[in-house]
C-alpha cells in the first residue's frame, strides 16, 4: 500500500511545478510585450529617422561625381543598411 503516499506525493510535485510553470510563463509574457513594445518604438523611430534622412538626401545638390541622385537610390542602400533591417 505505499504505492498510493507515493502517487500522492508524485501529484503534489506535480501540482507545485505546474504553478511555478505558471508564474515562470506569465513573467515571460510581461517580458515579450514589454520587448515587442520597445522593438515597435524603435521601428517608429527608425522610420522616421529615415525619412529626415531621405529629406536631407533631396536638399543636398546633385553632384557631377558619379553618384545617383537621390530618386534612384534610397536613403538605406546609399548607407549600407542591411535589407533585414529596412521595413
């Protein structure tokens, strides 16, 4: 009969990690959003970084050097920007 104090201690285990599994994934959660929160911020303001580039690009003269003007290439390929982290 030491089976069923043994089955019962074993469920209680169980029962305690599946509330710390719980606590452990809900703090994930708040974790994921804040990131996923400051990861949309820093994509508004890279944008907008951008585009006051591509503004300043068009105000500068065209030069007779060789480089294309602005129209034909953008702000991102003019910098090196990896394509993986344009939008």
């Amino acid at each position: 009969m030491s089976r069923l104090p043994d089955l019962a201690e074993r469920i209680e285990r169980l029962l305690l990690r599946h509330e710390e599994q719980k606590r452990t994934n809900t703090l994930l959660e708040q974790q994921l959003r804040a990131v996923s929160d400051e990861r949309d911020n820093l994509r508004s303001r890279l944008a907008a970084a951008r585009a006051r580039i591509d503004a300043l690009i068009d105000r500068l003269p065209a030069s007779e050097g060789g480089h294309a003007p602005a129209g034909d290439a953008g702000a991102a390929d003019s910098l090196d920007i990896p394509r993986s982290v344009q939008p």
